[in-house]
C-alpha cells in the first residue's frame, strides 16, 4: 500500500543516458521536488538531446496519479510522439505537436496510483530530438 | 364496558385486528418481494456489465497485472461500470488477486475466493449475496455505509483466463424497491378490506337490529303466554273455587245435617259420616290445587308465606324443609312471580326425583339481584345424562329467566344431591 505522504516519496531526476542509451541526446535533468500544499505532487524538468525543455508533473487525484509531461522546443508546429510508460508498460501514446504561441505541447493522462512505487516514463521525439522524464511516486 | 357485547363493535373490532393483520403480512411479503426484485435486478445488471461491458473491455496484461493495463482498464470502463446503484466493482483473479479495482488501494492485493464465489468462477453462474464488511478485501466498503449487496459473475480475459465480476449495489435500492412494491400492493390490500368493511358494516347494523327486534319479540311472545297461562289458571282457579269447591262444602255440610238428624240410622250415619270426610278430604285437595295452578297474590300474602306454601307438600311427605326469605319485599312483581314460578317447578322436581330427606330453599338479595337457592341431599344426577324431557319444566322457566335478564343454573352429581341457582335482576 502506497503512502501519500511527500517524505516518503521516492523521486528521481533522471540522467536518462545511462538508463536508455541516450547519451548524446539528453542533456540534463533537474532535481524533483515535492511542492507544499495538500496534494502530493512532483515535478521533474531537464534538456533534450538538441535544445528543447522537457518537464514531468506527477500529482494523486482520488486514487489515481495526474500525469502532465510537456516539451517546450520553441519552435511552432513540430509533431511529436510520445509515450507514457507506467512500471515499464505502455499506458498510452500519441502524436501532438507544438502550438504557435509558446512553441510546446502538453500531455495529461491519469494512470492507477498502484501499490508500492510508481515509475513513471515519459518519453518524447521528433526529429532525432529525445526527450526522456522520469518520475518514481 | 357493554358495548363490547354490541356484534356491530365486535366486527369493527375483528376488522381491525384483521386489518393490522393483513398490513403486517403485506409489508412481510412485500419485503420479500422487492428484496428478491432487487437481487434479480442486480444480478441481471451484474451481468449485462460483466459480460457487455467488462469483457469486452478487459485488456490484454491485466492478468498479469501490467500497470498500462490497469490504467486501460481504469480510462475506459470505470465510468460505464460505476452507474446506477452500483457502488463498486472488483475484478479477481482465480487465485484471489484483485485484478483491478475503482478503489484503487485493493489492487494486486491477494484475498482467497470462497466457495461460492469459485462456484461462480467454475461453472459461470451468478451469485448474490449482502457483503460482509469485516472481511478486510471489503474494507473500504465500510465508509459507503449501509448494507451492501455483491453480486458476483465471470467474466473471460482476452488470454482466454476465467476472472471474476464483482458488483456492490448499495442497499438504498433494496430499501427503494420495498417501497415501491409496498404502494403498489399496500393500497390494493388496505382498499380492497376496507370496502369490504364498508359495505359489510350497515348490513351487519342491520342484522343485529333484526335479531334484537325477534329477540324482543320473542320476549313478547314469552310474557304474552305467561300472561295467557296466568288467565287461563285464574280462570280455572276461580271456576273451581266457585263451583266445585263451593258445591262440595255445600254437599258436605248438607251430609254433615243429615247425619245428626236423630231419626237416622247409625250404620247410615257412619256411612254418611265417611262419605262427609271423603268430601272434606277432595276439597282439600281441590284447594292445595287451586294453589298449585294459581299462585296467591305475592305481594299481599308475602313471597316467604307463598314459598311455605310451595314446600308443604314436601314437609308433607315427611322431607326436613328450611325456608328462609328475604329481599323479596322490594322487588318487582316480575322478578318475584319468577322466583316463585321456578321455586314450584324446583320444589317439584324435588319430590318427584330426589329421594331428599332434608331440603333448603333460601330467598336473599345479592347487590341487584333475586337470589333463589334450592339445595337438597337426594340421589342426584348427572346433568350431562338427564334426558330432556326430565327438566321440560325448567328448561322452559330458564329461557323465561334469561328473557328477565337473568340466570339459572342446576349443579348435581350422582349421589351428591342437587342444588338449583337462579339469579334474576329486581327490577
């Protein structure tokens, strides 16, 4: 049974590279952090392999888990596709593209709260360009 | 407290124990209905959402309780499981895993299948059943509140596994439909005895006025042949009294003459003389007769003089008699004429049956009642044996009584004498 206190959260800021082989792409990964307030939430950010932002928000919502992964590539119109893998499976996929204004598309998806840690993997490419954010609720 | 003999009340009465009656068995039976409609209904619908909407659903790794399964699971069919009174679905694995959940927490949490609920898996029927909440896998029930129904039935994975449906319906639906099955018979039941205690009611008002008014005609009928008896008796009385009796006082003392006249013989005086005393003996017999078919004039003579008259025969016959009158001074002529009327017919049958050799006959006031009492020390009988024509006398005098308001009873056993009791109000 899974806690839902920050403390015990395990979160991870993931250099994606050495789990994925994706050196040259990803260049880095910031810290998570759990913010205040009622709900338990975490939000990861870090580069992609050629410029682009890439961020990963996890929150609980009523036994489920909110899912919020984001690219800003700051360029207009660009088709991504992505995948949000929960605990190694695919939970969904898909293509959303970048919008004119601020140059970056948003995904949210809610996946089952399991029992014990959820890790979960989102992952987005375009052009050669590898986004890869990881968060371990 | 009369009117509860009133038959109008009684029915009221009876109607409405019979209503309450039928209020109870209808809610009973309307209970059992609309809680069998209600688990039919949820069974039919646990199996319309586990085979039309579960199932099909279903996703591939679920069984093997793959997280992208369970969030498949959870996106697509949560909304269309959870509708009406269902409160909760679970879906199991043969070996008791929670495949998945709407509460989240029970997932990939292992509880072992009861018999039943294997029963279902392996043949593929439906079972119902109200959840028991201190099962830890029906925990989070709890906080639903109220009885819960689960429903269970399989369901197939797409790898081809049995799994398990399993419904909750809250019991709000049950408590729901027995209303519901309760205002559609209710009224029918309430309505239909109702009316029929309606229309029932002034033909039973009717009935009870026939019956008091034959009774009260029958009454009349009784007093207006005692009235007719008391005539004829007086009549008789007085004929014999002016006739007879007067012509053989006459003849007696006309033979009384004759015989002291000097110049007659003395073996014709003697024969004379008997043939006097013959007379003289039929006249008083006449006059105990005249008595016995008329009785004296209560009031003027006194009850307790009358009732010696009653029993002088007995003392005649060598019998013990004590008499002992009182209260009878300020009752009605009606209630007096019975207990002499009954004292004679008693005193009768005493002589006629008893083999008495010490007879008691009391008169007193008891509050608002005559109180007549015949007690003697004969042979007795047994009152279940005595044919009836034995006591035609009394049997006739104690529908007289019960007309006045009154009782009479007789109590004896072989061997133990008799007592006769005869209450009659004074009025």
């Amino acid at each position: 049974m899974k806690t839902s206190h920050p403390l015990t959260r395990v979160v991870a800021a993931v250099a994606a590279t050495s789990v994925l082989g994706l050196a040259p792409l990803v260049v880095a990964a910031t810290p998570a952090h759990a913010s205040g307030g009622d709900d338990d939430r975490v939000i990861n950010t870090g580069s992609c392999s050629s410029g682009a932002r890439w961020k990963l928000k996890v929150k609980t919502d009523d036994g489920r888990l909110e899912v919020e992964g984001e690219v800003d590539s700051n360029r207009a119109g660009q088709a991504w596709g992505w995948t949000l893998r929960h605990n190694g499976s695919v939970s969904a996929r898909g293509t959303s593209t970048t919008t004119a204004r601020s140059g970056s598309f948003e995904v949210e998806r809610k996946i089952v709260n399991l029992a014990g840690t959820d890790r979960v993997v989102f992952r987005a490419t375009y052009a050669g360009q590898t986004c890869v954010g990881v968060v371990n609720f | 407290m009369r009117w509860l003999t009133n038959p109008v009340v009684q029915f009221l009465a009876a109607g409405f124990v019979a209503l309450v009656i039928v209020v109870l068995a209808t809610s009973a039976l309307s209970r059992d209905a609309a809680d069998e409609e209600a688990i039919h209904d949820a069974r039919e619908l646990t199996k319309v959402l586990g085979r039309s909407v579960a199932q099909p659903a279903v996703p591939r790794g679920l069984i093997d309780g793959k997280a992208s399964a369970i969030d498949r699971m959870d996106w697509h069919v949560l909304d269309r499981l959870l509708v009406g009174d269902v409160r909760r679905i679970k879906i199991w694995a043969a070996d008791g895993t929670v495949l998945y959940s709407d509460q989240t927490e029970l997932i990939g949490a292992v509880y072992p299948l009861d018999e039943e609920e294997l029963d279902a898996l392996r043949s593929g029927g439906t079972d119902a059943e109200i959840s028991d909440l201190s099962k830890p896998e029906n925990r989070f029930e709890r906080e639903l509140g109220g009885d819960l129904l689960e429903v269970y039935t399989r369901i197939t994975s797409p790898e081809g596994e049995p799994l398990l449906f399993e419904a909750y319906f809250a019991s709000d639906q049950i408590q729901q439909q027995r209303e519901e099955v309760l205002d559609r018979f209710l009224p029918i039941s309430l309505g239909s005895l109702i009316g029929l205690m309606l229309l029932t009611t002034p033909l039973v008002l009717l009935l009870t006025r026939r019956l008091a008014r034959a009774a009260r005609e029958r009454e009349g009928l009784l007093q207006a042949a005692v009235r007719s008896s008391d005539a004829e008796r007086l009549r008789i009385a007085r004929d014999l009294h002016d006739g007879v009796v007067q012509d053989l006082a006459g003849s007696s003392y006309a033979l009384s003459t004759v015989a002291a006249r000097p110049a007659v013989d003395a073996g014709v005086r003697d024969e004379l003389d008997g043939v006097g005393r013959s007379l003289r003996t039929s006249m008083r017999s006449l006059r105990s007769l005249l008595v016995e078919i008329y009785p004296p004039d209560l009031h003027t003579g006194g009850l307790a003089a009358a009732l010696h008259d009653v029993v002088a025969p007995l003392s005649a016959a060598g019998v013990v008699v004590d008499v002992d009158v009182s209260g009878g001074e300020t009752a009605g002529d009606g209630a007096v004429a019975l207990v002499w009327r009954v004292a004679q017919e008693g005193v009768r049958n005493v002589a006629r049956h008893a083999s008495a050799t010490r007879v008691s006959l009391t008169v007193h006031r008891e509050d608002a009642l005559l109180v007549l009492e015949i007690v003697d020390d004969g042979r007795g009988f047994d009152t279940a044996v005595v044919p009836p024509e034995d006591h035609f006398g009394l049997r006739t005098l104690e529908g007289l009584v019960r007309e006045s308001g009154g009782a009479l009873e007789v109590e004896s056993a072989p061997g133990e004498g008799t007592t006769l009791r005869m209450e009659v109000p004074v009025g």
